[in-house]
C-alpha cells in the first residue's frame, strides 16, 4: 500500500495537470468513432476532396484536432512530436472507421486533421504575438482584424451567387430520394418564366441555365400531399453528373428552396431559402400553387394567396458553409447568426486600444456590417446580429481586462 501511494499522488497529479488534453481526446472520440445509420454512399478511402461538401468537412474535422494540437504543445509537448502524435491518432481513428457502420473513412479527413493538429501547435506556440500582444502589434492586429471580418462578409456575399454548370438538365416532379422524404402529393405542371420542365432530360437545358442565371420565377403547379416529416422535393434539376441545380420542396409547413451556390461548388455547403408555415392553412389534395422569384438579395415566396417577402441571407450566415449539412433545429440557426458574427468580432475586441488604429479600425467594422451587405447580395444586417457583434467585440475587450488584473 505504502508503494502504490507514490502512484496514485502522480497520476492525479498527471490528470490534473493534462485534463484538458484528456477531456479532448474523449470529444474526439466520440465524435469519430460512434456509429451512424441512413448515410449515402460515401467516396473511396483515398479520394481527396472529390465530392461535394468535402471543403467543409475538412474544415471541420481540422477544427476538432486544433485544441488536440494546442494540448499537447501547452504540456509541453515538441511540435514534431506532438504532429505525429495527431497524425497517427487521425490515422488509427480512421482505420477503426472501417468497421463502425455509417462512418467514412478517407485519406482527406487523415490530412485534415493532422492540419489542425499543426494549427493548434502553431497557435499555442505564438500566444505571446496574437493573444497578449504589444501596444503597437495590437493596433497592427485591430486593423487587420476588421479587414478580416470585412472580407469575410464580403466572401460570404460572394459565396452565396449561384454556380450552374453548362451540362445537360434533368427535371424531377416529386422524385424519390433515398437521403430525402418523398412528398406524397401529386405535382401537375412546373414552370420557369413560361418555359415548362419536363420529368426527365431536358431538352433546352441551355436556356433553363440562361433564365436560372437571370433570376427566372419558378411556378409550381400541384396537389397537395400530407405534411413530410422532413424534406421533400416538389421540383428538382440535377445535371449530368447529378449534382443538384435547383430543389423547391416541403418540410412539415415550411417551403424550401435552394440552388447551387459557389459554396456548394468550391466544396462548402449551400444555405436554404425557408419559408416558414407557408403551408400551415393548405389541406391535404388542396390545389396548391407556389411561385419563388428573387431580386437581386431578396426571395419572394407565393404560396397561393399568401407572399413571403423579404427572405434571404445575412451577415450571419456565414456558419452554414461549414456546417448547413448538420442536422441542427430550426430554432438554433437564429442563434447561430448571432454567435457567428460575435465570434468574428472577439478578437477584434481584444485587440483594440485607445489609438487612432483602433478608432480606424472600430470604424472599418462598423461600415462592414452597416453598408457592405447591400453590395454583396446580402440583406442588412438585422438588430439581433448586430447585437451579437456588439456583445464579442464587449467580450474581446473583457477578456484582455481579466488577463491584465490576472497578471
């Protein structure tokens, strides 16, 4: 007993010292190894950014290793060494991955996450030049900062223009999906701007391309069905390759709309069009007609004599390129908007001081929330972001009061 004393004193002493280390490594776990049911077929293990959505899942698979790589150097780990301690973890996850159902494991995720582990050590490494930094690199830091964010939303404006190849068309009234709902209404005619589409190949895809590119309206033509538990499609256009175009569907009493962005084609994941309860008063074989026409940053969605105005994307919406795919409710997205844009503005927060940089730089991100959205094909920026902007930045500037006391 008196020989296992010594032990225990030094592995509490361990575990108190690594907790969180320890703690990450179990979230990493549990988020690579439980097993998932209903997925679509996945790419083969050394495909490497090949499909859709894989920017984004890369992304996000390098944010879950960051911490891991932070850990480590925090502990005391060298960086070679804590790298291929990331790599190999990435590399043994995956492996176990061929035998957990659901799971896809992939040589991109291996990649990824051993860039986040290098991020993580790179940034606990330089804490001292971004997280406590001089007088003069702060303000270098809180101009910088506020031209991010600006690009940011810049790039989140751009990344919301639609990207429609040149490739044959298929049309799809209520089509059966294996990832989707099936819609059990019955859907008699769709229309682009007069242009019918056919179920099937469509002949004039060049000029169902021209007129998506134009900003055509959609009229939709059915009977209703019952209300789907989750989204189903009334009308779709896939092309060649079967990538989606375009999708109009039903989600209990909502109507969704979505079209391939340039999001969705630089491997990131496209937001949707909700409009929401737009058929909470249509009955079940009521004649159902809908009609979605967009201007410039705005969607009007019609569902019979009901018009929806005034849907479309914010400065927010930023989060929904890494993570629109997940299976969020509703209700959170809101929320979402908000803590994107108050995450963006922490730093910033921290960074800035009592100089003309900081005054130059506060300016600069009170004009991209302001005035750039209107000229990036968003809408403006509403209340609640903005307040959620305003409590980051608050919470940036806190934080660096708390550091100083503290030291």
């Amino acid at each position: 007993m008196k020989c296992a004393r010594p032990v225990c004193s030094r592995l509490v002493a361990t575990v108190r010292s690594h907790w969180f280390l320890i703690l990450w490594l179990g979230v990493i776990l549990g988020a690579t190894l439980v097993p998932f049911e209903g997925v679509e077929e996945t790419p083969p293990f050394l495909c490497v950014l090949c499909a859709d959505g894989t920017v984004a899942d890369g992304a996000l698979n390098a944010a879950l290793f960051l911490p891991l790589g932070a850990a480590l150097s925090i502990v005391g780990w060298r960086p070679l060494s804590a790298l291929a301690l990331g790599a190999g973890f990435s590399l043994s996850l995956e492996t176990a991955q061929f035998v957990i159902p659901g799971r896809d494991p992939s040589l991109s995720d291996v990649l990824f996450d051993t860039l986040g582990t290098a991020l993580g050590i790179a940034l606990a490494r330089s804490t001292s030049l971004w997280w406590r930094p001089k007088p003069r690199v702060a303000e270098i830091l809180s101009i910088a900062g506020a031209l991010v964010m600006g690009s940011v939303l810049a790039l989140t404006g751009l990344l919301l223009g639609p990207s429609f190849p040149e490739d044959t068309y298929y049309g799809g009234l209520a089509p059966r999906f294996g990832h989707l709902e099936w819609y059990g209404g019955r859907v008699l005619e769709v229309t682009l701007d007069g242009l019918e589409i056919p179920s099937g190949v469509i002949a004039s895809s060049a000029e169902v391309r021209q007129r998506l590119v134009s900003e055509a309206t959609i009229h939709v033509r059915a009977r209703a069905g019952p209300r789907p538990p989750g989204l189903a499609p009334l009308f779709t256009i896939h092309d060649g390759n079967q990538r989606e175009i375009l999708l109009l569907g039903v989600d209990g009493d909502d109507v969704v709309y979505r079209y391939r962005t340039r999001a969705t084609a630089w491997g990131l994941i496209g937001p949707e069009i909700r409009a929401r309860g737009a058929l909470r008063r249509i009955a079940w074989r009521d004649p159902l007609f809908i009609r979605v026409h967009r201007d410039g940053s705005r969607f009007r969605v019609s569902v019979n004599m009901t018009e929806h105005c005034g849907l479309g994307y914010t400065s927010g919406i930023g989060w929904t390129f890494l993570l629109g795919g997940q299976s969020l409710p509703l209700w959170l997205q809101p929320a979402l908007n908000v803590g994107w844009l108050a995450v963006l503005l922490f730093l910033a927060g921290r960074w800035v001081r009592f100089s003309w940089a900081s005054a130059s730089a506060i300016v600069l991100l009170l004009a991209s929330l302001l005035m750039l959205p209107p000229f990036v094909g968003l809408l403006p920026t509403p209340g609640t972001e903005l307040v959620g902007a305003l409590c980051g930045f608050l919470a940036g500037c806190a934080s660096r009061a708390t550091v100083r006391q503290a030291l």
